[in-house]
C-alpha cells in the first residue's frame, strides 16, 4: 500500500497560480511512488480561484477545495487545510510558487529517513527589492529577540509535518496563530532544507507593511511573554534611575542657585508618561489576546468543501 501525501495550499485570490501550481506537483508526484491530495483552501478571495480548484476537483479526485466563509487570513486558511488532511504526512507550501514543488522530493526522502519535520530556509533572494528583503530580516530578528523560541531567518509555512505532528497540532485550541513558531515549540526531530525561493507567477503579494507588522507583533506575542519581562525591568531600571536623581534635587536645593525647574519636570512628565503608554499597550496586547481567546471562537468558518 502506497503512503498518502497531502500538499495544503492556502489560497487567496490565485486564480492564475492554481492551475500551474497542481500541474508542478503532479508532475513532482509522477516520478515518485507515493499517493497525494492537494487540498486548496480558498481563503474568502474575490478571484476564480475557487472556481478555478472546483473544475480541477471535478475531473480530478485527488484534487480537494475548502471555501472559507470570509478572509480569515494565511495563518488559520492554513489551519483549515492541516485540519482536513488525511495524510500520512502533509506538506503545506504558498499558492504563488515561490515555494518550489520540487523540493517534495528531498523533503519527502528526509521524512522517509525519520524526521517528523522537514522544514525549509529561504536563502536571501538578490532579486527582490531591498526593502522586502530588509523588512523580513528585521522581522525574524525582532520575533527571536523578543521570544523564547528561536526561529530561523527564512522559514516560511513550507515545511513536511509526520501525521503525529499535525494530530498534535489539531489539538491545539489557540486561536492566535503563528503556526512556524508553534511547530518550531513542538520540538520532535526536525531537519531544515535550504532552498531559492523563485518568483511569484502571477497576481501580487498579500503581505503588504501592515499585515507584516501584525504578523511581527502576532509572532511575538503569540511565542512568549518576554515583553511583559522586558517592561518590568525597564520600569526597574528607570526607577533606579530616578532614585539617584532624587538626593541631587535634594543637594541642588540646599546647595545651589536653583531656577524653577520646569524644563526638567517637563522633560521627566513626558518621558514616563510616554514609558507608561507603551508599557499600558504591552499589557493591552496580552489582555486583548485573553479576551479572543476567551470568547473561544473558531479560527476559520467552511462554507463549503468536497472533502468527506
Ligand atoms: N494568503 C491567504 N490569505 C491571506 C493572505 C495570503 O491564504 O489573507 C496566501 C496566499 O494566497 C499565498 C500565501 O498565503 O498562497 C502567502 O502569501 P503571499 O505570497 O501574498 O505572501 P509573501 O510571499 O509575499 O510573503
Ligand atoms: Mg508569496
């Protein structure tokens, strides 16, 4: 009996990609001995994508599509997927072929091998525009200064997960999601595979300044509550800071000239003032996470799928 594959695809607003990209696999799957799904997880686009998945789907039963009732975003689109696998291991990978299907091929020798994880690094593609590549270094610096769990530069949601890891992973009731990072925590024996990301076929990124930095801000806060930390002892630090000024206003009161001194009192009301707003925002991302999580609410809604 031939190991089933499943290839997760989270799909927003790809129509001209899917027809291309489930032509690559099969031909990757042609040269292999396995048996595969593809899911595609049309995530609330606006395009044919779906259309585009439900003919493949009609003339192709190894083809599957799951329609989410809105945009619910990459993370829990890709959630939807690994949810509905029937797998022995699944591969997720984007929709726009940057992730190359050809790599499968290593992954999967990996897997066979004994990983329960194949992941995979992006090198630095010289190609793209300075201030892409620039914004995602910053970012998995930021993500590894701020939290416990160390995640390489480049690893992106295109990895092979081992059936046990994904049932694991289904477990998992966070609606918060920031699934390398999550994967990452796991653990189990896990191998990284470097590759050259190519170009996106067609259509244009979803990931614009601002859905970066709430993946930043989602990643950080989703790993680790290292920023709670680090505002603890800023507070210490400047109330150090302040307990040494305090015997010089005291010596510069009896000792000194003393004018008004209202540039300091200023200077001191809007430092502090502006330490205790970021301090106050910390504390609220943590506090918001609570109260979603606490509302318990599904991280995605199907509207419709072919998968029994
Ligand atoms: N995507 C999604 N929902 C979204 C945004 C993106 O399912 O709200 C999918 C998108 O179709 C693609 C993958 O997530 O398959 C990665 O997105 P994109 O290529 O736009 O990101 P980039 O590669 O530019 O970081
Ligand atoms: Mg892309």
């Amino acid at each position: 009996m031939k190991k089933l594959i499943s290839i997760v695809i989270p799909a927003h607003n790809e129509e001209e990609n899917i027809v291309v990209i489930v032509s690559r696999i099969e031909q990757v799957f042609d040269a292999l001995s396995y048996n595969y799904e593809i899911i595609v997880v049309d995530d609330g686009g606006s395009d044919g994508t779906l259309n585009v998945v439900q003919q493949i789907a009609a003339n192709d039963p190894r083809v599957f599509y799951i329609e989410l009732s809105r945009n619910f975003g990459h993370q829990s689109a890709l959630k939807a997927g690994l949810d509905r696998a029937h797998g022995d291991c699944v591969i997720s990978l984007d929709a726009d072929l940057q992730h190359p299907p050809e790599l499968f091929v290593e992954m999967i020798q990996k897997w066979e091998e004994g990983y329960d994880v194949v992941y995979t690094r992006r090198e630095e593609d010289p190609t793209l525009p300075a201030s892409k590549r620039k914004t995602s270094r910053y970012f998995y610096q930021l993500l590894n200064a701020l939290s416990e769990t160390e995640i390489e530069q480049g690893t992106a949601d295109f990895r092979l997960m081992d059936a046990k890891v994904v049932q694991i992973f289904r477990g998992f009731t966070e609606n918060d999601l920031f699934i390398r990072g999550m994967v990452k925590w796991l653990g189990f024996k896990q191998f990284a595979i470097d590759y050259m990301p190519s170009k996106r076929f067609a259509g244009a990124s979803k990931y614009n300044l601002r859905k970066m930095r709430k993946l930043a801000v989602q990643g950080v806060t989703s790993l680790s509550v290292k920023p709670l930390h680090m505002a603890v002892y800023l507070g210490f630090f400047i109330s150090c800071l302040s307990l040494l000024y305090i015997p010089y206003v005291i010596y510069a009161y009896f000792f000194t000239k003393h004018v008004n001194g209202w540039a300091s009192i200023i200077v001191t009301v809007a430092f502090f003032g502006g330490l205790q707003l970021v301090i106050l925002g910390i504390i609220g991302i943590y506090i918001g996470k609570m109260f979603m999580q606490g509302k318990n609410r599904p991280t995605y809604i199907i509207r419709s799928t072919n998968i029994k």
